[in-house]
C-alpha cells in the first residue's frame, strides 16, 4: 500500500486533537466516522492549493545540481537583489523570503543565488489548472496567485472521505506531471481550506470538518488568513489572542476597532466564509508592468517626479480597476547612454494606494544614480509584483484612509482622460 503525506485533525483521547500524519489512503476517517455517504444539503467543499517553496522546488527540479541545496532565487542571481524565495533547505538556514541576496548569505555562507525565470512558473501553474479541468467545472477553479488556487469541490465529492481521496488525486497528478510538491488545506470553507493547507507544508494534506472548529478556536489569531503583524498588535490589545477570542469578539467592538472590515475578520473566524471561488475568467494577474520612453530625455529633478508620478499613477489605477494589491514595487531608469538601473522594494503590507506606491517610487528613485545634464533619464518603468485580490481585510491600510474617493477620480480619468485629476503632492 502507497504511503501518503498527509494529515488530518481526529479527536485525541487527551489532548482535543491530533494531528494524523503520513497515513496510507486507506487511514482516511472512514466515511461512517465522517457523515453520511450522499450529500449533505449546502455542505461545500472547497480545496487551497499551495505549491512548497514553488520557485526554488522547480529550479531544484531543472537542475540536479541544485538538489537537496540550500538555495533562493530571484532577479538575476548573484549576490544583489531580493530573495524571492529559498529552497527548504536555505530556509532551516534562516534565509527567508524578502530579503536581500547579501543579507541571506550572512545566514547562509552555501546559499546558491539563482536567477527567477517568472514565464517558466507561470507556464507550470497554467498547464496544472487546464490539466484540473479535466476533473472539474471550469468556474470551481480559481487560481488566486502565482501559486495557489482554491477548487470548489462539491459538485464531484458527497463526503470528506471522497474529498479527501480527490485531494490526494490531485497531489499525484500534479506529481505524475510535473514532478512538484503541492500542499492542500481542504475544508468546508475558503478560509479554513487556505488555514489548513499551512498546517502541514510540505507536501501535506490537511483536513478541517466542522467539528474541528474547537481546534482551529486554538489557534493564535495570527493564523488568520488577512491577520499580518499590525493587525494582530491591535487585536491583542483588545484582549484577542486566539481564533476563538475573535470569533466570540464582540461585534461592537471590532467594528468600532477596524469597521465593517473586522466585522468581516470576525465572521470568517467563526467559518462562516460563504465566498465562492471566483472563477477561471477572474484569474489571478502575477503582475503588471508599465514602461514610457521619454522623447525628450529629463535630468531636472521637478521633470523626473512628475514622469515617475505619471507612472505609479497608472499601475495604480490599474490594480484597482482589478481590485488586486500589491506588495513588491520595481523602479527602472534607462539613461540616454542606455546605462539601464532597478531596484526592487517590499512593502510591509499589499496596497494600490498611489500616495503609498509613490513613496516607495521615490524612495527606490533616491537609491538610484541621478540623472544629471549629461546622463539624462530616457525611460521609466515601474512594475508591481506579488498581486493578491483586495481581500478589504488589510485594516490599517482601510482605516488609514477610509473615504478617499478612488472610485470616483478613477471614472472621471476613464471618461476624460488621464490629466483630468490628480491628487494633490503634498497629500503623498
Ligand atoms: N513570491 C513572490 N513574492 C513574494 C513571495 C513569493 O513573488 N512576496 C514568489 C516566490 C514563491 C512564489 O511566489 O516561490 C509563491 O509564494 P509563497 O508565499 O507561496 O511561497 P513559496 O511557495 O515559495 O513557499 P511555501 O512553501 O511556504 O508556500
Ligand atoms: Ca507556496
């Protein structure tokens, strides 16, 4: 009998669940124990799907040299530029996504830099999801980043057992096609599927039923699917720690705290999720770029702002117009001597705030070589990466600045173009 890696929560005798791993297929809970064979009237079965260490796995996968290696990849390799992400290996290191190459190398004198060849990942996840329509509807897929998708399930499984025997399907097949690791979280909701697939990585298989909900209650509140490190200071302060703190919160008091967007926090804690996956046409962008090439090259520091506002202006708009935020901005200058410069920056949170994407523009433009009468600045580019959908649960950001009227400046720049408005400099 093949052995899995999996797991899955089953009530324990003294603590109030164990965790059950690497269990043979045939150690699912058997269907008895888990509910009745036909379907469950408005259950639904939703499935995360997470590639481990997606980059580094495929680039350990194409280069056997790499294998078992402590390595990270992003830009072009070498020793400047950002780790995008590190092979296990690098990670029991200390190296850890966001950082710089040369920092990374401190923790880990064997790192191996490699460059991110972003088409080749992209290729993979695409041929993964038309290969998944084989097995389901087309609108019960939806990838939701470079490397997650949520499946809606139901319409091909009756009960956790078959959901459970489907994930594990699915973990083979993509295996069986592309040698790759995948981690699934498979629950009766978006929001705890995407909590389970963290509860076993790699290559696990976790499963979260609605009698598990005392379990998830447990879990720190930082486990939240939308809780980063502000957002839980400020939930601590308010005395909640756990899941289950947030879950039993007072409505009142989140609301007051965070607005409807803790209301909405609260809600999904208490796994009363009822999104639906959105679709294979919503699929997730990986990211945008915009470029201009200036006619008439500018070294004047009032002409530079103004072409780099331009820019930000735009990719903002864009994102919003697909309600995506983004975490990593890139500012490129090429020179009128075709010297070409970039520099990378993450955020500590996702936005398409332009006030916010400014800053972080002229604070890389700052790192950058200026541009001067006789090394004049040809083009400008900005690019934005790590695109997730605007969940409305990154709450500081919310509050920050609740009201300001982006929906309505962007239809006047839609009906009249871009110069119609433009938020005044001294609000950036
Ligand atoms: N990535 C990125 N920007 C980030 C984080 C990651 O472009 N801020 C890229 C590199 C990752 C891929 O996206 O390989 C997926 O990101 P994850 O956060 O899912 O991280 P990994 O798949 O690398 O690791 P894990 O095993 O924790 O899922
Ligand atoms: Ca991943």
């Amino acid at each position: 009998m093949e052995k899995i890696s999996s797991s899955f929560f089953a009530r324990g005798e003294k603590k109030i669940f164990k965790r059950v791993r690497l269990l043979p297929l045939y150690g699912f809970p058997h269907h008895k124990d888990v509910g009745h064979r036909e379907k469950i009237p408005g259950r639904k079965y939703f499935i995360h799907l997470d590639f481990d260490a997606f980059f580094a796995q495929v680039e350990q996968r194409d280069n056997p040299k790499l294998k078992n290696k402590p390595i990270s990849v992003g830009g072009n390799g070498g020793i400047k530029g950002i780790v995008m992400t590190a092979s296990y290996e690098a990670r029991a290191c200390g190296v850890k996504t966001g950082m710089s190459v040369f920092e990374a190398l401190q923790y880990c004198p064997e790192l191996i830099s490699v460059p991110c060849y972003g088409q080749k990942y992209e290729t993979i996840i695409q041929r993964i999801l038309t290969e998944f329509k084989n097995y389901l509807p087309e609108d019960c897929i939806e990838q939701y980043s470079i490397d997650e998708c949520f499946l809606d399930i139901t319409p091909v499984v009756n009960d956790y057992f078959q959901a459970a025997k489907f994930a594990y399907m699915l973990k083979k097949l993509i295996m069986n096609l592309e040698r790759l690791t995948v981690t699934i979280g498979l629950s009766f909701n978006k929001t705890y599927a995407k909590m389970a697939s963290k509860f076993h990585k790699p290559d696990g298989l976790s499963l979260v039923r609605e009698e598990n909900k005392p379990d998830i209650y447990n879990l720190p509140a930082s486990k939240m699917w939308g809780v980063g490190k502000r957002i839980e200071r400020r939930l601590n302060y308010m005395g909640i720690f756990t899941m289950g703190d947030l879950a039993n919160s007072s409505i009142y008091a989140v609301h007051k705290e965070f607005g409807v967007n803790g209301v909405i926090l609260r809600k999904l804690a208490r796994g009363e999720d009822t999104s639906m996956v959105s679709g294979a046409k919503a699929r997730q962008e990986k990211s945008f770029n915009h470029h201009h090439t200036l006619t008439d090259p500018v070294y004047e520091p009032h002409e530079v702002e103004s072409e780099i506002r331009r820019m930000v202006e735009y990719i903002s708009r864009k994102l919003r117009c697909k309600d995506l935020v983004t975490r990593y901005f890139v500012l490129t200058i090429r020179y009128d001597d075709l010297g070409f410069v970039s520099e990378t920056l993450r955020l500590s949170y996702y936005t398409n705030d332009e006030r916010e994407l400014f800053g972080a523009a002229m604070y890389l433009y700052k790192k950058l070589p200026e541009p001067c009468k006789s090394r004049k600045a040809r083009m400008f580019g900005v690019t934005v990466f790590d695109l997730h959908k605007n969940m409305g649960i990154n709450l500081d950001l919310f509050k920050k600045y609740l009201g300001f009227p982006f929906k309505e400046m962007d239809y006047l720049k839609e009906k009249y173009g871009e110069r119609i408005i433009r938020i005044g400099l001294n609000s950036l």
